[in-house]
C-alpha cells in the first residue's frame, strides 16, 4: 500500500460510501483484496500515512512531510492562480479572526475535537461571505490544515477529528522547511512519474494541486539537468511540450504492447487515472464526468459511476451501489465504449472483476440490471 502511494503521489480521500470510500477503491483497483484493518493501521496507528493536500484531500505518504512542510509554512501565499481568489480571500480573513486561531489551538491543547465540539462554531454558523458554506470555525480548521499547525488524526462517523499537529505527528517525521524551488522540483519529479508523461499544466494541476509558483523555470532546469526530458506523443494536435522523468525513460521504450496480457480493473469516480478529465479525453478518448453533481433528470450514466478499465482501454462503465443490509452489490447501470462487438476476453475479464468488488466489499451477489449490452448478459450472469 506505502509503494500505491509512492507511485501514484497521493491517494485522494472521499467518504462517500455508495460503493465503497474513494481512497479504499483506489487501493483495492491496484492490489486486488487486501485487508482493511491493514489500511488502518498504516494511518492512524504506524502513522506513515496523514490525510493532506494532493489532488484533493488526499493521503500522503509521511516520509515525505518535509516537502508539504515546507509548503504548509509558506500558505497561503504557496498557492498558484490555479485556486483563483482563495489566496487573496485567505489573506485578508486570516488577520481578522486571529483570536480565533488562538482559541482553537488552545482548545485543540486539551485534546482532539471534531469541530461541533467546538464551544464557538454553532454560534458562526454559515456566513455570507468567501466561506459561506463553513462556520468560521469550520474556515479556520481548514487553514491550519493547510498551514500544518493541525493534522486530521481520526474520525467520528464521518467528520474529522482534529488535533495539534505535535500530538499527532510521528516524532521521526521532519518538520523542516527547505528552499521553495528545492521543494517545487522534488514535488515535480513525484507529479510527473505518476503521470508517466505530462505538460507543465497537468503537473500544477496533479499534485500537489495548485502549488507549483515557478514550475516553468524549475522545468527547465530539470531539463538542463538531465532529470526530465521534453517528448511528444504522436497523433496528439497538442502544442504543450511533455516530459517524462529520466527514470522512466527505459520503461517507456519497453512498452511494445506485444505479447502483454491486459489487465483489467475498476476505478472509482476519485481514482488518479482519471482525475485530470481533458487528459484522459485526450490520452484515452474517454468522457468522464461526476453525475452525482447533474440533475436526475439529465444524468446518462448514474450517481456513482466507475469507469472500467482493460489494459490500456476504457472498455465501460458501470454504476454500481453497495447494499449492505442485504449483502448485494448493485449495479444499476451498465453501459460499454464503442460499438463494435465485444471481446469475450474482456467480456468475462469485466466480470470476474464485478464479482470480486463485491466479494471485496462483502456482497454475497451481484445484481445486474435487465438492460445490458449486447453480448454481455451471458459473461456478466
């Protein structure tokens, strides 16, 4: 799981729990079955995970903390144009509300809280400003969050206890600040072998989302240096240059794609693969977009819909929705890619995934519904 988390940079957490939570997904499309209480212990008591900012809120790996350290000290002014007002909204609503800040660091001294235990956040309940949507309790936990003076260290159902990071933090992690351009390079390197290939924007907007202030020019000493080198992708009417890390380079001439048999996954809504949707239309010719966010009325897919991936193709997607009182995995949808006939390979591949989602996720069935593509009923049933 710590290796998922090194390759891909972060795994972004969501507790949305139709399925199943985003970040459990994740693993689960990398490793198969693994144990849950094994993902537990790697956060919250091994510590070698925190939740952070990567894409989103994410999971980030603790060895690597003086990195997000560093940009913690330096927020907000860490942000790029990417976040828009937030920069210049954060700097004007921290002042006002420092003697906030110092009653929940002293309220945080005593132990964790979750924020309704906060004496002061039913009192500052939604405001008609920049955080109309928080409590300003609700807005100052967030900006110690991303300024590292607090850390996430449990939850209670689904909201988030929050305590001092001193008293969370694993004493062997660093808490150092290193140089900014130092930091915006290493932060790039790990951006970018994630991605395996990428522009200048891809990377801003990967990880860490909206953190990178002088990428251009730390690019371009990459380059000098050797460690990432411009490449272009054929068949691509892209006019941005693309990198690929040095280290990836011998791994990238290998791919031949004969003779290799395509594995096949499913990803969930959140999964980094497709979190940068104009890349994936781009890269992969695949639409993607969170319908949970669209009216009933007008949504072509469903709620919670998860991609499936077969090799280097996306073969369909499926809506799928986990009913745990009856011990069933739904799915309320199924629609494929394309129009040509289906690859019973693929056919049977998809459905020996479905079938261990819900074994994964404890389902003792799964349930199709009536419609299904041509040529799928029988694999899938």
């Amino acid at each position: 799981m710590l290796d998922v988390v090194r390759d891909t940079g972060y795994i972004q957490w969501d507790p949305v729990n139709v399925v199943a939570p985003a970040h459990e997904l994740a693993f689960w499309s990398r490793l198969g079955d693994y144990r849950h209480a094994d993902l537990e212990r790697l956060i919250w008591k091994e510590r070698k995970l925190f939740q952070g900012w990567g894409h989103a809120a994410s999971l980030l790996l603790t060895e690597d903390y003086p990195l997000h350290y560093s940009l913690m000290r330096r927020y907000p002014d860490c942000l790029s144009d990417s976040w828009g007002n937030w920069k210049r909204h954060a700097k004007a609503w921290l002042p006002r509300h420092r003697a906030l800040r110092r009653a929940i660091l002293r309220e945080l001294g005593k132990g964790p809280r979750t924020v309704s235990q906060f004496p002061r956040h039913a009192k500052t309940r939604r405001r008609g400003d920049a955080w109309s949507s928080w409590s300003d309790v609700s807005a100052m936990l967030f900006h110690l969050w991303m300024a590292g003076d607090v850390m996430i260290s449990g939850h209670e159902g689904r909201a988030n206890l929050w305590a001092r990071t001193e008293a969370f933090l694993p004493t062997w992690a660093k808490r150092e600040t290193l140089p900014a351009d130092e930091v915006e390079r290493a932060l790039a390197q790990r951006a970018l072998r994630a991605l395996g290939v990428a522009s200048a924007r891809e990377i801003n907007v990967s990880f860490p989302n909206g953190h990178y202030l002088n990428l251009k020019a730390n690019l371009a000493k990459l380059v000098k240096d050797s460690v990432v080198i411009p490449v272009r992708i054929e068949g691509l009417n892209s006019k941005e240059t693309r990198y690929v890390h040095r280290d990836d380079v011998s791994r990238l001439e290998s791919l031949s794609g004969d003779g290799e048999e395509p594995r096949t996954t499913i990803l969930s809504p959140f999964d980094n693969l497709i979190c940068l949707r104009a890349r994936v239309h781009e890269l992969f010719d695949f639409e993607f977009s969170h319908e949970n966010y669209v009216p009933r009325e007008k949504r072509k897919y469903g709620v919670y819909v998860m991609p499936l991936l077969r090799g280097d193709r996306f073969v369909g997607r499926i809506a799928p929705r986990m009913d745990r009182e009856h011990r069933r995995l739904i799915v309320e949808s199924f629609h494929t890619e394309g129009s040509g006939p289906v690859d019973p390979g693929a056919a049977v591949d998809v459905a020996d995934q479905i079938r261990g989602l819900g074994q994964f996720l404890g389902a003792d069935e799964v349930v199709y519904p009536n419609k299904l593509p041509k040529g799928w009923r029988r694999a899938l049933n």
